[in-house]
C-alpha cells in the first residue's frame, strides 16, 4: 500500500509542480499589472500545494529524499503530471482555459479528498480547496470575459479550448492505484466527479456562449510517464540550477 500512496501522492504534486511553473511563465507578461500579480500569486498556491505533497511523498517513501530531490532531481519519464498541465504556453487564451478546465476538476477533487481517511491528505485537500475555489472563479470570469469579447478574444478561446479539450478526459482515469486506494477510502473516485464537473464546465460555457466540444478521443498518458515534447522544456529552466550545482541550498 505504501507503494501506491507514494505514487499517488507524486501524481498530485507533479500537478501542481508543473502548473506553477507554467503559471509563473506569465510574470512580467500579463496583459495588465493586476493580471500579472494573480497568474503570479495563484502560481504561488500551486508550489505551496506542491511542497506538502512532496514532503510527504518524501516520508512514505522513506529514502532522504526530500522535496527539492523530488521536484527537481527527476527526469520527464519520472513525472506523472496530468498532459492538460504542460501545455504550450504562448498565447493568454489557452492559459486561461487551462486553469479554467484543471480548476473545475481539482475544487471537485480537493472537496472529496478532504474524506480521505489518509490525514495528511486529507488535511492538505482541506488547505487547498479554499484556494481552489479562488483559481476557479477567477479562470471562468476570464473565460465569459473572453467568450463574450471581441471578435478575436473569442477566435482565440475557441481555438484554446478546442485544442485542450482533448487532455481534459485523463483527470477522470482511474488505474490500478488510485482504484486501491479509493476502496480503501484513501483517494478520490475521479471518475465520479465527472458530471459535476461537466456541469461547471456547461454552465460558464454558456454564460460565455461558447460550445462545447463535441470530440470524444482523449489523450493520455501523463500518469505514467508518457508526455509530450513540451515537459522537457518546462522542466528544463525549473531545474537548472539544482542540476548545475546539486545540493545547493539557499
């Protein structure tokens, strides 16, 4: 059981690791000084979730090694992050709707791991879902605000969207180890909060009068080490210096 609660726990943290560092991409480039602080501080939140999680990984598995070891002495096969997660980057359209469809899974997620009878996880679902709760409003505001928008905003979050919609089925896969683990009341039934899910997603759509896909084949293979060219570039500048001068602390 230790073995799979270890690899569950990393799969979490991976999460959070790679979306903050995809989020702090946007310090210094949002489109507004109040924009840049939120990416900014919501990016925060996600290295503060990624620390406990990977403090307790540290601890389960029992070899010294601890958070910074886990983040940043890793290669990509390593990673077990969600693909949605590492995405490209480049335009605030598919950032936004990123944010949008991983915040609307993991406030569902969160609330339902705070019954885990796990109480690290538990105690750290219960932290993260309050500012869960904040990345997703703020992510659908921009989304209606989007939508709603000018001819282009809205060119450009139907490509976003249209694009990433095919990463989002993996947040609701259910393998080997987090099926044992949630018959055991320890994770979550990710499968189960899909419809939920799907209507978060239907009813900011709709305030935004955007469609929802109606492609069906998801992508995958994130959860075991199966990712796209784009990691390695987002793990890259994120280890670099742990990687030229290993141990280095501040």
């Amino acid at each position: 059981m230790a073995n799979d609660l270890f690899t569950y726990t990393m799969r979490l943290a991976d999460d959070a690791a790679i979306l903050s560092q995809r989020l702090a991409g946007w310090c210094g480039h949002a489109s507004h000084l109040e924009e840049d602080i939120a990416l900014t501080n919501i990016a925060l939140d996600q290295i503060g979730c990624a620390r406990l999680l990977y403090a307790y990984a540290g601890e389960i598995e029992g070899k010294g090694r601890d958070e910074d070891a886990l983040c940043f002495n890793r290669n990509e096969r390593e990673f077990t992050n969600l693909l949605l997660l590492e995405q490209p980057n480049d335009d605030f359209a598919y950032a936004i709707v990123r944010q949008f469809f991983y915040s609307a899974y993991v406030l569902l997620f969160w609330q339902a791991l705070k019954s885990s009878k796990d109480e690290r996880l538990a105690g750290i679902a219960a932290k993260a879902e309050k500012e869960a709760a904040y990345h997703l409003r703020h992510s659908a505001e921009w989304v209606v605000r989007l939508g709603d928008g000018t001819e282009e905003s809205r060119s450009r979050i139907e490509e976003a969207i249209e694009f990433l919609w095919m990463y989002t089925g993996e947040m609701f896969e259910m393998d080997e180890v987090a099926t044992a683990l949630a018959e055991q009341g320890i994770a979550v039934d990710a499968a189960a909060i899909k419809p939920a899910w799907n209507k978060s997603i239907n009813e900011v759509f709709a305030r935004a009068d955007l469609s929802v896909p109606t492609g069906t084949w998801m992508q995958t293979g994130g959860r075991n080490g199966e990712h796209s060219e784009h990691l390695g570039h987002v793990l890259a500048p994120m280890q670099y210096l742990q990687r030229a001068y290993p141990g280095l602390v501040w």
